[in-house]
C-alpha cells in the first residue's frame, strides 16, 4: 500500500511542475478518498483556494437509495460527474471560464475522468 502512495505522490510533483493556476485561469485540483471526491479551484499566485465543491455536498438520499446506487458499478463515477457540474456552474458565478487541469497523481479514468466531463459539459474550459 505504502508503495502505490510514493507512486501517486511522484506523479502529482511531476504533474505539479507543469500546472499552475493564476487569478483568471486557476488551476482544478481533484482529490479523492475511499467515498468522496473533491475538487477546488486554487490560485497559485496568491495561494488562495477560490472555490471548493465535494461529494459530501450531494443532497442527502434516503438510506435505501444510497445501498442501490452504490451496488452499481458507476455510482462513483456519477457522483463525480454531479460533482463536475457543480464546480462549473459555481465557477460561473465567479467568472471563471478557463481552468488548469490538476488530476492530482491520479490515472485519468473513472472518477477523476467524470469530474472532468461534468466540468466541461458545466462550461469549463480546460
């Protein structure tokens, strides 16, 4: 386990090398947990977060629809692609158009991949 952390870790320094976010183009950072996946909106120049937006932000369902949507194999892609709407739709409020992606050492696909799609269908430019 220890190893894949070190791995994902020296993707997400190389990856960071690269990206930076300023104030009219910030950069999309995406990280995620065992449950949740989070995605923010940061300026690097000034070091402020503009914006943040997770899956634990979702309207709360009722306990039999959460055990039926999680026994489907899509249930986490489908919360990050809400999750990518929502990040757009709030960075419209704020003007903000065009954005940096940050995957965050992660492999673009499943979830990270969603967010992605639910941001670029919201508006965002990558």
């Amino acid at each position: 386990m220890l190893i894949k952390q070190i791995k994902r870790t020296r993707r997400h320094y190389r990856v960071r090398a690269k990206v930076k976010g300023t104030k009219d183009i910030p950069r999309l950072c995406v990280t995620k947990s065992n449950q949740h996946i989070y995605a923010q909106l940061i300026d690097d120049e000034n070091s402020k977060t503009l914006l943040a937006v997770s899956s634990r932000e979702l309207k709360k369902v009722s306990k039999a629809m959460i055990k039926e949507k999680d026994s489907t194999r899509t249930a986490g892609a489908s919360r990050a692609f809400e999750v990518g709407q929502m990040i757009a739709k709030k960075a419209q409020e704020k003007k903000v158009e065009k954005v940096v992606f940050d995957r965050g050492g992660y492999q673009y696909h499943g979830v990270v991949k969603a967010l992605a799609e639910g941001a670029r269908l919201g508006g965002l430019k990558f």
